[in-house]
C-alpha cells in the first residue's frame, strides 16, 4: 500500500506489511460530546506521504462525521505484522500486500479485502537515456538491479506474458538508485513514490535523463496498499466499515487538492519524530496521488477484481500459495461501492 539524506525508506520496507506501538488520534472540538466508536488502523510503515489522505481526513474531521473516533499504529523494522494485529483485534484495519493476506487467509484467518489505497501500483523501473525501459522487449537482454529474490517472479512474468525470451541478469544491490547511475545496471527496481525523487535532487531530469516505468504499464498490474479486515467485523459493523471508507476517500480527494497541506502535517505532527523533509514529502505526495484511483474506475481504491485469479493468482503460485480462494471469498469492494456513491 512506500528517501533523501534525514530518512530513507527502502523497497524492502514498503513490501513488508508491519505495524507498531499504538497512538491515539485527537478528536475534533466540535466533535466532543458525541458517541464516537473507536477504530484502528494498522499502518504498514511510518506516518509518512503514504498515508497523506487519512491525516487529512484526521484534521478535517471527516472520521468524527461518521462516527468514528479513529486511532492508529505506525509501522517500523521491529513492530509486528499488520495481520497480526488484525487477526487479534488490536485493529479493525490494516493495510497489507496480497501474498501475506492470502497466506493468512490460507491458514484460516476470515479476512477480507474492501478496496487497495494504490489500485495503480508505485512498483516501478527506473532506467536512464541510453536504454529506456518502456516496454517488455526492452527487458531483453538488459542488467536488472534488484533487492528482493521475488522479483526474478516479477520479470519472468513480464516476460512471459508477452511471450518474450527470459534472457536478462539480476544484479543485486542497495536500496539507492545511485548504482543504476553509476553504470552497474541497466535499469532499477523501484518505488515510483521514492527513488525518483533521489534522482532529481542529484539534477537529472525526468523523462530526459531518466524514465519511470510502472509495473503495470509493463504487463504486471496489481493493486497495491490492500485494505483488510475481519469478515464478520465488517457483517457486524457495515455501517462503521462505509463510514470509515467515506472518510478516507474524501481525505484523500482532498489532498489533491494541495500536497503541501498534508505533507506538513507529517512534518510537523503525525511524523515528527523521524526527521521527515518537508520538501521530500511534498514531492512524493505529489507522486503518490495519481496512483489511488484507476482509469475508468468510479473513485479512489476501486480496482478490477479480475485481477484476483489472473496475475495475482500467477504472483501467489510463484510464491509457493498452490490454493486461490474464490474472489467472491476474499474481496467485497461493497462497503466502498456505498461510500462513493455516498460521496458523489
């Protein structure tokens, strides 16, 4: 569902679906007096851009309008899994990755997907002028710089899909699109939302100097940033689930509006405590936003669930997941359809 020199957060952090220590969120003053109920989100990483629209579905109090009195628990390297949370009801819920969730559900956990916070997924390419990756043919015989084993799943997927030869070569490396400039590879695993940002604070020019391919424009579309929750939780507490839904979309709506608001807000408060750059988190609040609402998609979080038993289904064979659950068992995008049509 996600630096430059004060904070760096790595491909690996963002792949990793972690939550940690709880904090309580602030209710607004004209909001005390009402009976608020208390729900919680697991994050996946650190109050960061990643998560621009709740702090401003926080601030402007779109949460205490549904009756939701809404609490938090960032992630970080030592804090347990989201689904772990989840799964003993310290959150109602958690942002995670497809491969973990199916796991889980695998293992009999009822959870259930409502929408993804990145229907277009950040994963990305970046390569430079003298060999852009845009397409799949341009993966042809070319130095990939990587960081996760899986990604080898990744490229031969590409690959294969539009029925190329698997003849490239892995280079594993750091989690600093530096190497790729340095001539060690050909193009780079990375985060549409972050590296790039990197590049154009060292002066190269995007679409000039350097190019950013998503995953999904290479053939390898899968939503990012899966919002989960409990089954029963969400049959007990359908309202309370569109209420929540509601208040993140507008947040998010609204953050697009101006990415500075927000990205403030991280400086200031919600991630104080991690030497966040303003300036930074405005750029990848900026990224960030096109990527929450698909093409021809009826609002933010919406994605096909096709995908569910096509590429998806592919990822988790390759992953080692030989059982793929129904769609209709595991996705109910519902509670969202309402919460936009509420909105609209």
């Amino acid at each position: 569902m996600t630096k430059l020199p004060s904070f760096s957060l790595t491909r690996r952090d963002m792949l990793i679906s972690i939550a940690g220590a709880g904090l309580a969120m602030s209710i607004p003053g004209w909001a005390v007096g009402q009976t608020l109920t208390p729900v919680t989100t697991a994050l996946g990483w650190i109050p960061n851009a990643e998560y621009a629209g709740l702090w401003i579905a926080i601030e402007n109090g779109y949460f205490a309008e549904e009756g939701i009195d809404i609490h938090y628990t960032p992630g970080g390297p030592n804090a347990p899994g989201v689904l772990v949370s989840l799964s003993a009801g310290d959150a109602q819920f958690a942002g995670g990755d497809w491969i973990p969730f199916l796991e889980a559900v695998n293992k009999g956990n009822d959870f259930v997907v409502l929408g993804s916070a990145f229907p277009i997924s950040p994963a990305a390419l970046i390569s430079l002028a003298q060999h852009p990756v845009k397409e799949p043919k341009d993966l042809v015989g070319i130095r990939i710089l990587n960081q996760m084993p899986a990604d080898k799943n990744t490229v031969d997927f590409i690959l294969n899909k539009a029925g190329l030869p698997l003849d490239y070569t892995l280079v594993p490396t750091g989690f600093s699109p530096e190497p790729l400039v340095a001539g060690d590879g050909d193009a780079y695993f990375a985060f549409a939302t972050n590296q790039p940002i990197t590049l154009e604070n060292m002066g190269l020019k995007r679409d000039t100097d350097f190019f950013v391919t998503l995953m999904a424009d290479l053939g390898y579309a899968t939503p990012a940033g899966i919002i989960i929750a409990d089954k029963k939780y969400v049959a007990e507490n359908r309202p309370l689930v569109v209420g929540y839904l509601k208040a993140l979309v507008r947040g998010w709506i609204e953050n697009g509006k101006d990415p500075k608001v927000a990205a403030q807000l991280i400086v200031d408060k919600y991630g104080a405590d991690f030497g966040l750059e303003l300036a930074q988190q405005i750029r990848q609040n900026e990224l960030g936003q096109p990527l929450i609402q698909a093409a021809g998609a009826p609002g933010p979080f919406w994605f096909d669930t096709a995908v569910v038993q096509t590429t998806i289904a592919e990822i988790a064979k390759s992953a080692g997941i030989t059982t793929m659950p129904p769609t209709e068992q595991i996705v109910d995008l519902g509670p969202l359809e309402e919460a936009l049509a509420a909105i609209k």
